[in-house]
C-alpha cells in the first residue's frame, strides 16, 4: 500500500508525548507513532460500528429466521 504525506497540528503537551516514545524506543519515529496510532483508532471504529449496527438486530427476529433456515436445511439432507 502506497503512502502519502500529510500534515498535522498537534499540542506541545501530545508531541511531549510522541518524543518521549520515541525516545524510549517504543516507536522508530513520530511518523510510525502517529500510523500507528490512526490505524488503530479506525480499527476501533469500525468495531463500534458493528456493534452499534449489531444492537439495532432484534434478537427473537433473528433466532426465528435462523432456525427457520436450518429446519429448511434440515428437510433437504438426506437420511443416513
């Protein structure tokens, strides 16, 4: 996957922060801090967002539909 530069304003306090990993070798460099640190907060929303999605389900709708799709399948394998 390609990169692209961007840029960024952060607070002294946030790149105190992002130094001071650096620094202790927990990151390479800033860059590799801040990827990092994006990607794992769409990662996060993306799961927030299924689950969001998932709470709107009705449950007793989806057990019906379920079972009723695995009697149908039942019905149609044959007898050992």
């Amino acid at each position: 996957m390609g990169k692209e530069k961007i840029a960024i304003t952060l607070d002294k306090r946030s790149i105190g922060e992002l130094d001071r990993l650096v620094s202790e070798n927990i990151f390479p460099n800033r860059s590799q801090a801040i990827q990092q640190a994006v990607s794992e907060k769409l990662q996060r929303l993306k799961k927030t967002r299924l689950l969001t999605e998932s709470a709107k389900l009705n449950p007793a709708f989806e057990r019906k539909l379920a079972e009723e799709g695995l009697a149908e399948d039942a019905n149609a394998w044959p007898e050992y």
